[in-house]
C-alpha cells in the first residue's frame, strides 16, 4: 500500500475534485492514505469534500500549511515545495507519491511499474539549467563528487521514500542547528534557489553513495504541458494516448492558450478516461 500525497490551493480545487475521480477510477488496489495539502488560507480546506474520493474518503487526510509550521513565503511555488517535503516526512509508509492537483491518473496504477527487484523504476535526469545553480549549492552543501544528475522523473508524480526526509531532516538540524523548515526556506530563495526534488535526489545520492535505490528503468511516463507550453499541445497530446502514460496534467494558463478544437480534443480526452 503507497501513500499519495497532493497539494492544492484555492483556485485548483476544482481539478482536485477530478484527481480524486482518476484516484477512484485508477488507483482501487494501491491507497493507504491519500495526503491533501492546502498551500493557501485555512479557511480553504473547508471548501474540500473528502466525498470526491468515492470510497476512498476515510483514507483522505487534510492537512494545512500552517498545520504543518511551513511559512507563506516567496512565491506559492517555492511554499509548495515545502509543504510537499515536511507532509511527507509525516508518512509512515515506506513510500509516498507526490501530485499537483492537475495531475491525473489516466490509466490502472500498478505497483509493479513503479518498484521491482531492481528498486524504484525511475530514470535518471540531466540537471536542467535554470536549476544548476540550486544543484551546485547542494553539491557543495552535502558534500558530493557531482553525479550531474538527479532522480526523475521531470515533475510529478514524484516518489519520495519517507525514511530519507526524515533522516534529511535530522542531519539538517545536527548540522545547522536550526528545523529544515528554516534551512530550506533560506535557501529556496535567490541565490541559491534549491527545489524540493534536487534536495531530494542530492540527499539520497549522499545517504546511499549513489543512485542504488533506482532502477534507472522507467516503463510508466507522466505528460506534462507546463504554463507558457500550450503551442506544444499537438505534440504533448499524441503522448497522452500511449500505454506507458500513467498521468497528465495541464497548466490552466497553458489551457487557455488551447485553439477550440484543441479544448475539444482535450475534453474528448478525458470523457474517454471517464475524467469529464
């Protein structure tokens, strides 16, 4: 049984309500519990029904950000990735898969995909640019001769086993002598502009001596179109459809920029995957 763990603000509660659908739907077999973050004000988590997960609403966990003593700081963005970080830490499973609110299952979730013998079935990613600056920092941070790459896949679903945030939170404390809370809110920020999963990647690669844990095999893929990305529609839809495709998700800035008959296509879509 896995954890699954998403964070929503206000203005994606209603993707959220068609998450928990693609959880019901995909997802039969796999729920232990299902953590829903608000990064926004409390008075947001009132609005969430835990009915929209079907049969899965007693295993629906709400929880806020300030619940969980992570501060409104930078962008939502950089609070997001916060929160995903210290509500994971929280999980006592083994694993725990983290979602954005658009982010939909659209296919039958099997374990197999995702853990074998071989470990995590996750590919190894470059270190993008506009991340090498965050990625340097940890590098020096943690001590590491660089892999130059970290844990994949690029975005979510993200899998984070629990025991290693934990142990990331500890040895942030032994060391600084300050919560992670603290240490990563600093460090989030210009200049050094750490993210959650190349904090992630870079404390497994120390704690481990390597990617050991990762099969470097991925047979399950998510399509992302990310804000700024509608005019590669065409290309990310064609995707959509192919059996590896786990999950999609849409940026509503970048749905907007869609043509009409791209929004239909994309509703198509979903009334296929039974999502409408």
């Amino acid at each position: 049984m896995l954890d699954f763990l998403t964070v929503v603000f206000d203005a994606e509660l209603e993707f959220l309500k068609t998450q928990a659908k693609s959880f019901h739907l995909y997802a039969p077999d796999s729920v232990r519990t299902i953590w829903v973050v608000v990064n926004d004000n409390d008075s947001v988590a009132e609005k969430i029904d835990t009915a929209w997960w079907g049969g899965f609403a007693p295993k629906v966990r709400i929880v806020t950000r300030d619940y969980l003593k992570v501060p409104n700081y930078g962008t939502g963005w950089d609070s997001q990735q916060l929160c995903k970080l210290v509500a994971a830490s929280r999980s006592q499973q083994i694993y725990c898969i983290v979602f954005d609110a658009k982010t939909w299952l659209v296919r039958e979730l099997v374990p197999s995909d995702l853990f074998d013998g071989n470990g995590i079935n996750i590919e190894l990613q470059q270190i993008q640019p506009a991340f090498q600056d965050g990625w340097n920092f940890l590098v020096n941070e943690f001590g590491l001769k660089d892999p130059k790459q970290q844990l994949g896949p690029a975005g979510v679903p993200y899998i984070f086993r629990t025991d290693h945030i934990r142990e990331l939170f500890t040895w942030v404390m032994s060391k600084y002598n300050q919560t992670f809370i603290e240490w990563y809110s600093k460090h989030s920020m210009y200049p050094t502009l750490i993210t959650e999963f190349l904090t992630y990647s870079a404390w497994v690669y120390k704690s481990e001596g390597g990617y050991h844990s990762v099969s470097n095999n991925q047979p399950w893929q998510p399509v992302n179109i990310g804000r700024g990305e509608g005019f590669i529609f065409d290309e990310k839809f064609a995707e959509m459809s192919l059996p590896s495709t786990l999950t999609v998700s849409i940026h509503r800035d970048a749905y907007n920029e869609l043509s009409e008959t791209q929004k239909s296509q994309w509703a198509t879509f979903l009334k296929e995957k039974r999502l409408d």
